[in-house]
C-alpha cells in the first residue's frame, strides 16, 4: 500500500512539475513571437458550425507600432487606467465589486485589469467558476513577470473580440473603418473601444446612443491620460 502511494505521489508531482513548465515555457515564447489562436477563437468557430453558420474569422496581427496610440490609450482609458501602475490587479476594483456583488446590483465593469483579460483571453476558456478565476490569477502573474507592459497591451490588442468573428486591432479597424490600425482617429479609437464590453452586442458602424455617450467619455478620459508611458 505504502509503495502505490509513493508511486501515485510521483506521477502527481511529475504532472504537476510538467504543467508548470508548459505553462510558464508557453508565456516566454508568447513573449516574442504572435499569438495564432485562442481559446475564444475556437469556441466561437465551434458556435458558429453548431449553429449553421459561415465561418466568421478575421485576424490580423500587427506589431504595436502599427496600432494608433489614440486606440492604446482609448481601450487603457476605458478598460484599466491604472495598466502602467498595477502589477496585473487592481485591488480597489476587485474590492467594490465584490461589494457590489453582495448587494446583487449591476456587475461593475473594469473588474477584471487589462493583464487579467489578457491572460484569460490567451490561455483559457470564458466562464466565472473558481477554477478557471484560480488559472487567470496565476496566467496574469505570469505575464507580469515574463513580459512587459507593453507586450501585453500589444498582446491584448490583437487577439481581444471586437465584433462578431473579428479578432485585434487591425482586422476592426479594416471591418469598421476600411483603414490600417495605425491610422485610426482619435474618435475612431474611442468608438473601437466603446463595443468592447460586449463587441458583439454593440456595433462601430451603427453605434447606439449608450455607444455614443460612451465613445465621448472614452475621448474625455483619453484627454486626461495624455500619452501612454511605458518606461
């Protein structure tokens, strides 16, 4: 008895010791070379032909300097104002929403930080157990460890879900606007990064009046940050 368990421990170990190379071996080679697929990616194909539908799947990576700052800052002015300053959370938003939470009112956005989608757009699946949350925290330290700020704001604007079947910067920019990324307006930017609470409810072509108002806020709070330093 006491032999199985001495070799059921050192299958666990091994397995174990295994998942963390592969895990923290996958983020330093992300930290270079472009992300080809995620998760989401797939689950999203997989929808779509158990729906009968046509394969919807644009992407196009493209190095940061080929995405407008005015869209780098827009989607940090929206999603994370504090991307430069945190180390992958933001304790005060995970804090309120917590409370939030309690009192069974509207989920407060912003939550989750730019690093946290990141992660969890890269490395695993959607869903809010406890699991795959456990995962998220670990994948983020990760990214905060291995790779710079901004590597992961390049990393988050090329594989984010900006539309129906439209994955990055690039690809939304050319859906939307028939134009490269790096070319994007100002309000362009902001209206790219208005949808993204939910691109594929919300539409940059036809924005509603809730996008609108949201797109200005977006311009206001971009006035605000000014430029992105990532030294």
């Amino acid at each position: 008895m006491k032999k199985r368990f001495q070799k059921f421990y050192k299958i666990v170990l091994k397995i174990i010791l295994v998942f963390f190379l592969v895990c923290i071996g996958s983020v330093i080679i992300f930290r270079w070379i472009p992300v080809p697929l995620t998760p989401l990616m797939i689950i999203r194909l997989v929808e779509q032909k158990m729906d009968g539908k046509d394969f919807k799947w644009k992407k196009d990576w493209v190095a940061m300097e080929e995405i407008s700052t005015h869209l780098q800052m827009a989607v940090v002015a929206s999603e994370d104002q504090l991307f430069l300053d945190h180390w992958g959370f933001d304790l005060n938003a995970i804090e309120k929403a917590i409370k939030n939470n309690e009192k069974r009112k509207k989920r407060i956005r912003g939550a989750s930080t730019i690093s946290q989608q990141t992660a969890k757009n890269v490395f695993l699946w959607s869903g809010r157990t406890w699991v795959r949350k456990g995962f998220e925290v670990y994948f983020t330290f990760l990214i905060e460890v291995f790779w710079s700020k901004e590597r992961i704001l390049e990393v988050y604007l090329n594989v984010i879900e900006m539309g129906d079947g439209i994955y990055g910067a690039e690809a939304a920019s050319q859906a939307y606007f028939k134009k490269s990324a790096k070319n994007l307006s100002p309000s362009q930017a902001a209206l790219i990064a208005a949808i993204l609470p939910n691109p594929r409810k919300y539409s940059a072509t036809h924005p509603s009046g809730v996008v609108q108002a949201r797109q200005q806020w977006i311009l206001g709070q971009m006035n605000n940050i000014g430029k992105l330093d990532f030294q």
